[in-house]
C-alpha cells in the first residue's frame, strides 16, 4: 500500500497515547485519548489496537500488539510522540497522524529524519482532528460520535479549526462527505500529495482546500491542472491581509505569501477560489450534485415576484445572463396557465403547485436557450407544500447536462423542503443570491474543463 494511502485506508491502525499524561498549555490529556479511541472503536471497521503508555487500556507497549499496523495516530508530547514514532517505524508502520503540537524546530527536524530513514510518511504534527474516511469508517477526531454522512465531498484544512466548523457544517446539513484530512504543520504530507491521492479516489468527486501557504508552488499547480479536467478543487485561504498573513506563519509554520501571487497560481491551476467558508461548503455541494454549466443563460422560475427580482440581480452580479426564452416556449407557458407572463423570471403566481412546477420546467430546460435554472418555492404566503418539490428532480433528470439549483427562501421553509429533497441530486439555498452564486460556481467549473 501506498504510504499515503495508509493514511485513510489502513487494515489495522495503533493509537499510541497516554491515561494518564496532561499538558499544562497543549493538546495531550486523556479525555483526548479516550475520545479518539472511542470514535475509533465505535466507527473503524478494521482492526484498532490501543497503546496506553500508563498501562490503564489496551497494551503497555508497542511490540505486544500482533501483526504490523499500516497507521498509527499518537497523541503524546512531542518528546514522547518522536520516541513512540521511532519504535513504530522500526516495527513497519508505514505512516502516522501527529495529533497534538507543539514542536520546536528541532524536534521537526528529528521528525523529518526518521521519516527519511525509515521510508514513513507523517501527517501533522499539530493536525488536532487527524484525518475521517466515510468509506471505512476511519476517524481520529476526538469529537465523540461526529461522523458525517458518506458522499462525494473531501475537504482538506491546514487548521484544525477552520476544518472542524467544515465538520460540523457537513454534519449539521446532512453533506455527504467522503474524506476529511486535517493537514497541520505540512512537515511531511502536504497538498500535493493530498492532491494527488483524493485526485485518483474514486470516492471523492470535489475537493475543497483551506490553506494559509503553499511550500512547493510548482508542484501544487502541475498536480492541481491534471485534477480540474475530472474533478473540481474549491480554495479558501486564510492570511490574505499583512496582519493576518503574520499571525498564519505562527500557527501553522506556514508561508502565507503574496495574495496576488496565490490568486494568479490558482487560477493557472484551474481551481476555484472562495471568499469564505459558507461560500466553500455551498459551491462544494453545487459541484457534487450537479453538472458544470455550458453557457451563462439563466432561467428563473418562481411562485413568487419580489425573490425572482432579487434572483434576476443576483444571477447579472455574477456575470450570468438571464436567458431569453425562445417564443415558442413562452407561448405554451402562457397558453396553459393564461394568468403566467413567461418572461424569464418566470412568476408562475403564489398558487403554483407541484403540475405546475412540472410542467414549466419541463418546457425551459427543453429551451435551447437555458442553460441552467434556478428555482424558487416559498411555502409562506403561497400554497406550495413540501411534497410538492418531488418534482423537481424528476424533471432535472431528464436533462442531465443543465445544472438546476432550488431555493425555498427563508428558515423554516428552507427546513421544510430539505427534508423532502435533501439526499436529492437537487442543491438546496436558503437565499436567491447563494443560489447565483452557485450557478457561477458550475459556469466557472464549465470554463475550466473547456479550457484544460
């Protein structure tokens, strides 16, 4: 198995840590390690062995646990984790997870040439949350019983923070996610070989990046164009101003760089970039769900008149056009529902129901001059229920080369239909400009396959 591989599909993982040890100032404590090894017991569906340096769980010591574990996460001191990761790299384990900090200089040095010597690959230190597979059930967080859903979405984050509000975010919506990795002070593992591993997943079909620096610029953009022509790659990044580029370098021994240097490397790598982490999770569930748009021609279908409005600007904001329905289109719109003006945005009146969301839908996304809709249901102040957006995708599918994005305004709305179209192929939005937003998300993604 490919080191890095090892990192997420391991058959057996070790988890080296203590009962007993607590930092004044650091990540080490056994609440940490019993966590870990609580979510490890519960979701892994391999083979787990404890090392309990305190003797109080598990194996006192490393060369009584059977066989050769590909993985072992240690949760020690940096001291003691440099020892520990010695002796498991003499017994064959092929790559570590480092979740605690902390480490000088030095001591990242004594890291780097065990890793040498022993042919090892480590991810971290300082990753905090290590890494989750939903595939395997993988999963080195010490947030007990935080497991997102299995899907398509992988997220890797050089901050265990920034990256844990993306766990919770996926956990709180239901977004189906297929790997997590929390990437740490990079001494090691870095977003190449992320890069180069979740490009050739089969499980994963959008990666998302927070980074604070890049370390081998080149690289990162030669792996990143040979990705973006079968999957597309979301960035956000932390340390664009002076101030918070100083405070990047601290956290994650990172190199923030120039943010006019980052953004022109990233547009050569063909990836995305997004302005915040609401931003990187929406855009990632759009890109998931539904295809890259082919042209910048946009119909809006409502049952009401005042969020297409909003919708119609949202949609030009973003450099899209509203598509000009073809007469013939319009006509038959108008001829069955006669109190309907078809121009696009289409106002089908508050009292629109599911035949008559079908059938209009139906008849612009057969439009050839749409290239993708977006809709809105409101149930307050209209007679539209929850059961009727079954519709929607079952019209969408039928025309699988249109991205469609819906949004049921509001909160309690929003709540509503996303429990009828949630596990749907349909991308949900509580707001007409989110909506938008994603729609330039899958016009961009268009571009970018028609270019490289």
């Amino acid at each position: 198995m490919d080191e890095v591989a090892a990192i997420f599909e391991p058959q057996k993982v070790v988890l080296v840590g203590s009962s007993i040890i607590r930092e004044k100032v650091g990540m080490t404590s056994p609440q940490l390690f019993k966590s870990v090894t609580y979510n490890m017991k519960k979701f892994f569906r391999k083979k787990t062995y404890i090392v309990d340096l305190d003797g109080k769980t598990g194996y006192a010591t490393l060369d009584r646990v059977p066989g050769v574990p590909e993985l072992a996460v240690v949760m020690l001191p940096p001291k003691q984790s440099i020892t520990h990761v010695e002796e498991c790299a003499k017994k064959g384990v092929k790559a570590f997870v480092l979740i605690t900090g902390g480490y000088k200089d030095e001591q990242r040095q004594q890291l780097l040439k065990l890793r040498q010597k022993y042919k090892v690959r480590i991810l971290g230190p300082n990753t905090i949350m290590g890494v989750i597979n939903t595939a395997n059930g993988l999963n080195t967080t010490f947030e007990r019983n935080t497991m997102p859903k299995k899907g398509k979405i992988a997220v890797v984050s050089q901050s265990g923070g920034v990256g844990a509000c993306m766990l919770d975010w996926a956990c709180f919506y239901d977004v189906g996610i297929s790997k997590f990795a929390f990437m740490g002070d990079k001494i090691d593992v870095n977003d190449v070989d992320l890069l180069r591993y979740l490009g050739k997943d089969a499980s994963t079909k959008v990666i998302c990046l927070y980074m604070e620096g890049i370390k081998d610029g080149r690289k990162f953009i030669e792996e990143a164009r040979k990705i973006v022509k079968k999957k597309p790659i979301l960035a956000l990044k932390g340390g664009i101003t002076q101030e918070s580029a100083h405070r990047a370098k601290s956290h994650t021994a990172s190199i923030a760089g120039k943010d006019e240097i980052f953004d022109a490397a990233l547009k050569k790598a063909g990836i995305i970039r997004v302005e915040d982490i609401e931003e990187l999770m929406n855009a990632a569930i759009a890109l998931s769900k539904q295809p890259p748009m082919q042209g910048d021609n946009v119909a809006i279908v409502s049952n009401v008149g005042g969020p297409a409005i909003l919708a119609a600007d949202a949609v030009v904001k973003n450099n899209l056009k509203l598509a000009t329905l073809s007469e013939k289109v319009k006509k038959k719109i108008e001829t069955l529902y006669s109190g309907v003006d078809a121009t696009n945005p289409i106002d089908m009146i508050a009292d629109a129901r599911a035949e008559r969301y079908e059938k209009v839908l139906e008849l612009v996304l057969a439009d050839k001059n749409v290239d993708g809709v977006l809709i809105i249901n409101m149930l307050k102040s209209c007679f539209f229920e929850p059961k009727d957006a079954k519709v929607i995708p079952k019209i969408a599918a039928k025309y699988p080369d249109k991205p469609v994005v819906d949004v049921p305004a509001g909160g309690e709305d929003f709540a509503l239909v996303y429990k009828v179209l949630g596990n749907t192929s349909i991308p949900l939005y509580n707001l007409p400009e989110k909506a938008a937003r994603a729609l330039k998300v899958l016009r961009t993604y268009g571009k970018i396959v028609e270019k490289h």
